[in-house]
C-alpha cells in the first residue's frame, strides 16, 4: 500500500544559503534513501494513529450508547446518581470533540486511559495481553508458511492435473472454514474425545508462568531451562496455532501456485534447465527466489487474518491475548480498551507493511535502494 | 517476444494433455451448491420436515431417519434449522455485498476519476480499515448500536466498501490513463460516454469476481459475529449462533457440526465459483482476495 | 569435415484435438567440430524448436522423432536423466534476451557456477577460478568484481558475454546460440559475433547458429541451412548461398537485407506473412509468396535436389535460370 507522502521538512534544516528547503530535502534524501523511506513511513504511522483512533471515536459514537448503563450493570444503571457521577468520572457528560481532545491529550503522554472492564491502565492490559497473542499468531504463521509455500510449488507443478484439482479444493476449503466452527471440530475430537491435548489457557494450573522476560512462555521457559513447562506450554499451543492456521494454508498454497506459475513462464527458468540443473536445484534457487516478493506480500495480509481468527479462537480456547481483551472490550463498550485495541492492531499493520518492503530490497536486488 | 516464447506460448494453449474436462468441473460444483442453496432458502419452509423453533420434547436425540441431523437441547430438529438457517444467511450475504459494493464502487470510482484531494481523502480513509482487523472494527460497530442481526449486517457494510473500493480505483486509474480513453477523448467523445463504453466493462469483470469471492468472506464475518452472540440470537435458526449454541453441548456433537458444515458449503461454492472466474478472466493475472 | 552432430529426419509436432500440428518437418543436418553452422529462417520457421528439440527442453506436450547423434550417442533416445546431464555439459545453449535469460535476482557468480559444481563436482573455490577464467575470455572487465554483480547491473553486451560464459562453463563440445545478437545494438553485435568466432575456433566448438538475419552469417557461418515452415529449403557452404543462392525464397531473404556494395539498391521484402504452424499450404508452402511458382508447386512439396556434392536445394524452378513471369 501507499501511505501519504507527508513531507518530512521538519527534518531538513533551514541552509543559509540559497539552497532551497526542497533542494535540501532532495539531497538529504539521495544520501540517505533508506533512512527517509523508513522516517516517511514513521510518519505516516503517526497520521494513521490519529486516523483510527478518530475512527474508534466516530464508529463507538454512532449511537449515543448508553455507556454507564452497560458498565454499572442492571441494578446501578437505573439509578440516576450513580450514571451521572459514573459520565462525570469518564468525561462521558462532555460533547464528543471534548472527549477526542482529552483522549488525545492523555495519549501523547503515552496515557491510553483506563479500561473500564479491568479498572487498570490499558496500556498494562495490553502488556500482559500482547505476549499471549503474539505466541499464537508467530506459532501459526509458522506452521501455515513453509505448508503453505509447499502444497502452492505442488500444485503449481501438477498444473490442471488431478493433485492441482485436489489441492485446489482442500486449499478453497481451509480459506472457507469459519474459524470458530473449525476450533470447536478441533476441540471436540483432539480434546473431547482422543483427550491428546488441553482444551484452555497457556498452561496447566499445576504449572507456574515462566519468569518473564519475552512474555512468550515457550521461550521463557527455554531460557529459564524448564523444560517441563516449554513442553506444557507447546501442548497447549498446538491446537488453537493449528486452527488459526488453516486460513492462511489455504490462502499461502493459492497465491503461492499463482506465483510459481507466473515464474515458470520466464526465460531465465528455462536458462537453468538449458545448465543441465536438476529440478531440486531449479525450484528453491530460481523458482522459488523469484516467487518470493508476491508472496511475501501477502504475509501482511495473512498476519490480519491471524488477527481475526484470534479473537474468535482465544474466546474459544480461553487464550488470554488480544482477541479475548477487544472482544470483552467490544461488548462492554469499554472505549479506551477499544482504541487502545486498535492503536496496537495499527501499529503492528504498518510495521509489518514496512519490514514487508525492507524484506523485498533484500530479496531483489534490483531494487536495493544504495 | 522471441520465436521461441511464443510457441511455448502457444504450447499453453494448443498441447495441455489433461482433458478438457478436469478445467473447469469445480466451477460447475459451486455453481451446483450454491443454486442448491438459493432453492433451500427459497423453499425452506416447504422442505424443511419439522418446525426450526418450536421446541419438542424429544431432546438429545443423534442423527436417525426421523431427524437426520439429530436434535438440539429444547428438540428441534437440527436439519429443519439448517435449512432454515440459508434463509438467513444467503439473503443477507447478498444484501451485505450489494451494499459494500454499491458503497465502495461508488466512493473507488469517485477517488480514481476525480483524483486529487478527493482521491486522497477517500483513500486514506481506506487505509484506515485495512489497517484494523475488520471484525474488531464490527465488534465495536455493534458493540455501540447493541447486539442484533440488522446491526451485525451494518457493521459487516460499514467495514467491507474499503476492499471494492480500492481495486476499482486502481481498475478506474489505470484504464483512464489507457491508449484507448486518451483516443476516445481525442475523438471527442463525451466523457460519460468514454466512462460507460470504455472504463465500464474493464472495470465490471474483476469486481464481478472479486464480489463473488467476498460473499463467502461476508457469510463467514456474518456468522462469526452472531457466534459471538452479537449477531442473531438463539432462538433464531442462524447458522453462527446455532454452533455456539452447540458448543455448549459437546455430548451432542451433531447440534453444532451441521450448521458448521453447511457454513463451509456455501462459502465453498462461492469461492470455487470466484476462483474459476479469476482463472477465466485472466489466467496472469492474481486478484487479492479482500478478506482479512 | 568430421561430423560432430548429426540429425536426420527430425520431426516435431503437437497433438491437437484436429489432428497433429507439425513444427519441424523432417530435417536432416550435419554440425562439424570447429565450424559454425548457420541456420536461418524468419519466425515460425521451426529454427528454435529444432535447438530446443536437440536440448530437449520442447514444451510439454510436444513430439518428436527421428536421429540427433552426437559422437555416436542419439539424444533423443537417451533416458531423461542422461538426457538432462548432456544439457549444459556436453551442449551449451545461449538464448536470445540476455536480460530474461538471466535470472535477475541471483548473483552472477552463482548463476556462472552453479553447474559446473553441480556438472563437473567443482569446489567452491575451483569454480569460482573456473568462473574468473570464462569471464576473462569472454572479455569482461574485472571479473572479481563483476561476479558480484547481479544481471541488472550490466549492459546488454555484457549480459549477453555473460550468458556465452555460462554455456562455455562446462567446455561443452556444441554450443547453440539461438538469435544472439538480434536482442543487442548493431555496435555490440559485431563484437559478440567476432567473439563466438574466435571461441570456436580457440576451443574447436562446433556452433549452431540461429538468426532471421542473413547478413550475421554470411560473416560467421561456415555453411548456412534455409528453413521454411519446418523444412530445409536450402543448405551449403555460405559463400554459395549467398552468392549462388538458387532457392527463392533464400534470394527473398537476402534481397531484403541492406546492400554494402549497393546502397542505393532498393531493398524488397518477401511479400506475404510467413506460413506458421497451423496456416501452412499444400504443396511448397512458400508458393503463395513465390513470384516463381508454377502449378506444380501448389499440390507437390518439393525434394531437395542436389546442385553440387556440398550445395542442395528445394525448388523446381531454378530462379537463376527462370525468368520473371
């Protein structure tokens, strides 16, 4: 995607001389092209904040939603003075740009407020949600890329013939399951019925959270060297990392094929048959390399399905991550979480796009920006 | 290109030694299931044996002859529910759609032919919800208006224009920047008239598939958003709260299996529907599917 | 002349639900060690199906059939996985666009040496002196440096030196250059043309050449074989081709090339498109744009008749000899 050119002058200092603030800028950015590709996106993501958390603002205040009522519950919502001292505490009696300044204030001093479920600073909530979430969604990108890019170079190969139809349908398919209904197939025979794996949390009860260093227990406890507890920790990951993955194996084998197949097409693949070279040589090293940038353009958008199915399959599997914080949030109204929620989701899309784009002028060195 | 390139693409087309028959047969699949669904929700209440919300005394029961699917907690009859449940889901996927399209054609259009400040205005305010998972935007969509199927439709609307949006301005950008416009305007054609004869038809096919592929990604958002209970709600026959109406109940598998599965058909046969289409039209060329 | 390769009858064609569709229509050549051989022929002429054919690298679905020995050994009846080992060791291949035959995303060394350590069972480090050596006789400034660059980074000459290096890696005994020069400016052809011309003869090579183009063999080639929509329409030693050509549409081929000698002489294109595949005629298929053709061409292909022990042709009229009707 193309984010706003915002003009970076506030970097480029005022010359005395008659160099104008273009031509300066100009010059500045031929010497240091990365540098600016990577300050251009920064400020974009600065520009997007502000858009979603407007946009949070906006979409939460379509309807003058009753807020106290859904926070104070049955009993205390029908009283007049609790609702009334609960919208002063939050600034919920003031009109909507008051509020969106005032949260706004708070934010650039790295103020998310406080959530209104949890009683605590967002921005701790987050913390301790975030680990979670990122354990299951790195787990399943894991799982879903080299299957994925496998079953797509298969299907390329066998074009049109019966493995292609098959894997065709198969890959349709795992990009056709709802999510929650594949969880709770996955729960019921792997868990219900076999009993191979534990059906909640991140841990048994019986075991201790690692000490914390990354937050991702697997790793905690590699570090920790309790291997008792990494084990414990991958038992329960297996199962909601494998359902998040179906999606994305589905959708990795079809661009995957797609992208092979537009390679094959190219002189250079024929060059390397014409060496004499073996196929197990011509598909990782020619095939495969230059198949890579189309798919690596769609890890950004697999890691947003990853994102949705989280909030389905952390409900389902009582992960404590981001998808079951956004969805009590959601529910609640509890608006500081929900553009807390969103913020990080921003966040983590556009640094994404941006490794996503660094990772194409390694891959390619055509277009290395030195 | 060179002698050889274009007999080997020649090759493509003239010596495929698979049948002809293996290209196409999943096309015809979706069409199939996706018509057969079309006539289950059309005819649902002919077809479908027992009454999907009257509540029995016959509860628990696994799939036999008299209710194949089995029945649910209160003793309704799981099939007839299903097949209720396309009455749901399928009018309203192709209302969401319509609408989404209709909204992000529109806005796409706007942003590609006038360009400028409209264009960034329209288009950066897509990014915006590229940037966010569009269920969490949803969620929070009904979380304000409150809980039900008419707000969940919304919500599913006001997050899906973004996706049609963008790839018809790039679509309205490209073939207004083409030989053929620019020789149009030159012969003085209208430009409404270079709009509908020239941009039009470049436009209607990817957008035909691309709508295709997003009616699968909006019954599964739909029927998400009613699993987390902020779509329909038991009792209604909907296919999303009826498998979280059936994850309460493991013991009876079948309560939640069905509805899934048929979940899974529809968005099927409409993605192999889509898929086919894309080969079709071009088989280079790669469109993004607009999930998230 | 000793014959390194020899093809007869080599015939390729498709299965179409109408029936075959023949490519190559049954051509015989010989290719000497030492000697480049020059085939000529406009697009669809069958010319890169024949390299590909001897490589074997016809698109899927093709045909063949027929004889290409090469020292004795029939390629096209080896097993595939020999067949595959001659590719590149035993036949060098250079294609046409040095910027698509390159792959753009590896760097040159690996490009230069990937088969001759998975060919040859080089070291790294051999190769990488293998690869220094090719470049240098191919005559590209700083090796060292240019095996770290990627295809990109080059011009089209150099690119295309590259690409001769590659298919000389593992000093092949044949080496088929297919249109090599047509993909370059006329400044850098003259080079890379002298270039082939000094490797064959350095390192007794046997080279087929492909072009559309006439005036590059008639500097390079030893001997020249005309092909028409699949057939040989003429072959012999290049100076009587050229000079003495008798097969119309050889002297069609070179009446539309631009005169040294007469500059100021007209230059008349062949009239008509060349027959493809699928639109070729009964009978010669040249006769719809032959301004010779009796009725006899229209229901019979002609043979090719002998003019000297060295020089045949397949025509029945002798343009030399016929006049303009």
């Amino acid at each position: 995607m193309s984010l706003t050119t915002h003009s970076g002058s506030s970097t480029s200092p005022r010359s005395a001389d008659s160099e104008s603030l273009g031509a300066a800028f100009a010059r500045r950015r031929s010497q240091h092209p990365l540098i600016f590709f990577v300050a251009r996106r920064l400020v974009a993501l600065v520009f997007l904040c502000l858009g979603v958390t407007f946009m949070a603002f906006v979409l939460t205040h379509l309807v003058p939603a009753d807020v106290a009522a859904a926070n104070l519950g049955v009993h205390q919502g029908s009283n007049p003075v609790a609702v009334r001292l609960y919208n002063e505490r939050y600034g919920l009696d003031k009109p909507l740009p008051v509020q969106y300044e005032v949260y706004l204030a708070h934010l650039l001093h790295g103020d998310l407020g406080v959530s209104e479920q949890s009683g605590r600073p967002v921005g701790d909530d987050l913390a301790a949600a975030i680990p979670a979430t990122a354990e299951l969604a790195i787990t399943s990108m894991i799982l879903a890329l080299p299957i994925g890019i496998t079953l797509g170079v298969v299907a390329a190969l066998r074009r049109n013939r019966l493995t292609d139809q098959v894997l065709r349908v198969l890959s349709l398919a795992g990009m056709s399951t709802p999510q929650f209904w594949l969880a709770l197939v996955a729960l019921y025979f792997f868990f219900y019925l076999l009993g191979w794996v534990p059906g909640s949390g991140r841990l048994d009860a019986a075991y201790p959270a690692p000490p914390h260093v990354t937050g991702l227990f697997t790793i905690d406890s590699l570090l920790a060297g309790q291997l008792d507890i990494f084990a414990n920790a991958v038992h329960h990951l297996v199962l909601p990392a494998a359902v998040l993955a179906a999606f994305n194996i589905g959708l990795f084998t079809r661009f995957t094929r797609s992208a092979v197949l537009e390679v094959l097409k190219n002189d250079y693949v024929r060059t390397a048959r014409a060496k004499g070279l073996p196929e197990w040589i011509i598909i990782p090293r020619h095939v495969l390399r230059a198949a890579g940038p189309p798919v690596l353009t769609i890890v950004g958008l697999a890691f947003g399905n990853v994102m949705t199915g989280t909030v389905l399959v952390e409900n389902i599997f009582s992960w404590p991550g981001i998808g079951q914080y956004s969805y009590a949030s959601a529910t609640t109204l509890d608006l500081p979480s929900i553009v807390g929620v969103m913020l990080f989701f921003a966040i983590v899309y556009i640094v994404l796009n941006l490794s996503v784009d660094i990772l194409h002028g390694v891959i390619d060195p055509r277009l290395q920006v030195t | 290109m060179s002698a050889a390139g274009r007999l080997v693409g020649l090759g493509v087309r003239g010596f495929r030694r698979t049948p002809v028959a293996w290209q196409n047969p999943l096309a015809v699949v979706g069409i199939a299931v996706a018509g057969a669904w079309l006539l289950v929700a059309l005819f649902a209440p002919v077809i479908a044996p027992h009454d999907p919300l009257a509540p029995t005394a016959a509860l628990y029961q696994a799939p036999s002859w008299a209710h194949p699917f089995g029945t649910d907690d209160v003793g309704r009859d799981v099939l007839s529910r299903v097949l209720w449940g396309a009455r749901v889901s399928i009018p309203l996927a192709l209302l969401l759609v319509g609408l989404a399209y209709t909204i992000g054609c529109t806005l796409g259009g706007l942003a590609g032919y006038l360009g400028g400040w409209v264009d960034e205005l329209i288009m950066r305010g897509a990014d915006l919800f590229f940037a966010v998972p569009q269920i969490l935007l949803a969620m929070a969509v009904v979380g304000a208006l409150g809980p039900g199927l008419f707000h969940a439709v919304l919500a599913v609307v006001v997050v899906s224009w973004p996706g049609p949006a963008r790839v018809v301005r790039g679509l309205v950008r490209t073939t207004m920047q083409s030989d053929f416009v620019a020789v149009a305007r030159l012969v003085g054609a209208p430009t409404s008239r270079a709009l509908t004869v020239e941009v039009l038809p470049n436009v209607a096919g990817p957008v035909t598939v691309l709508a295709a592929l997003d009616m699968g990604n909006a019954i599964l958002l739909l029927s998400a958003l009613s699993f987390l209970g902020l779509g329909a709600r038991p009792p209604d026959a909907e296919w999303g709260s009826m498998v979280s109406t059936g994850a309460q109940h493991f013991e009876s598998w079948w309560m939640g299996m069905f509805p899934g599965l048929a979940i899974v058909s529809v968005v099927l046969a409409f993605n192999l529907i889509g898929d086919s289409l894309r080969d079709t039209f071009d088989p280079t060329t790669t469109v993004t599917p607009l999930g998230k | 002349m000793t014959g390194l390769l020899s093809v007869r009858n080599l015939r390729v064609w498709l299965d179409r639900s109408d029936g075959p569709l023949t490519i190559v229509d049954g051509i015989s050549f010989d290719v000497a060690a030492g000697h480049v051989f020059g085939l000529a022929g406009e697009s669809g002429s069958g010319k890169t199906i024949t390299a590909l054919a001897l490589l074997g690298l016809l698109p899927e679905g093709a045909n063949v059939e027929g004889t290409a020995k090469l020292d004795g050994h029939d390629l096209l009846a080896m097993p595939p996985a020999q067949r595959r080992r001659t590719r590149g060791r035993v036949i060098g291949m250079v294609f046409q666009d040095p910027m698509s035959s390159l792959h753009p995303m590896l760097t040159i060394e690996l490009q230069l040496t990937e088969h001759i350590r998975y060919q040859l069972g080089f070291s790294k480090k051999d190769a990488r002196r293998r690869a220094i050596e090719l470049l240098t006789e191919v005559r590209i400034p700083d090796p060292e440096a240019a095996l770290r660059g990627y295809p990109h980074q080059f011009s089209g000459g150099m690119r295309q030196r590259i690409q001769i290096a590659m298919g000389l890696a593992c000093e092949p005994k044949l080496l088929v250059a297919d249109e090599p020069t047509t993909a370059l400016d006329v400044t850098v052809q003259a080079g890379i043309l002298r270039l082939l011309r000094r490797l064959c003869l350095e390192k007794n090579l046997a080279v087929i050449l492909i072009t559309h183009d006439l005036g590059v063999l008639s500097a390079l080639a030893d001997t020249i074989t005309v092909m028409y929509a699949g057939r040989v329409v003429e072959f012999g030693p290049t100076e009587e081709v050229i000079a003495q050509s008798r097969h119309p549409y050889t002297r069609g081929l070179l009446d539309s090339l631009p005169h040294p000698e007469a500059a100021d002489r007209p230059l008349v294109p062949i009239a008509g498109e060349p027959a493809g595949p699928d639109s070729r005629p009964a009978g010669c298929a040249f006769h719809p744009r032959c301004r010779y053709a009796i009725d006899t061409c229209r229901v019979e292909a002609p043979l090719l008749i002998e003019v000297n022990p060295s020089h045949a042709m397949a025509c029945p009229v002798d343009p030399l000899v016929a006049s303009r009707p």
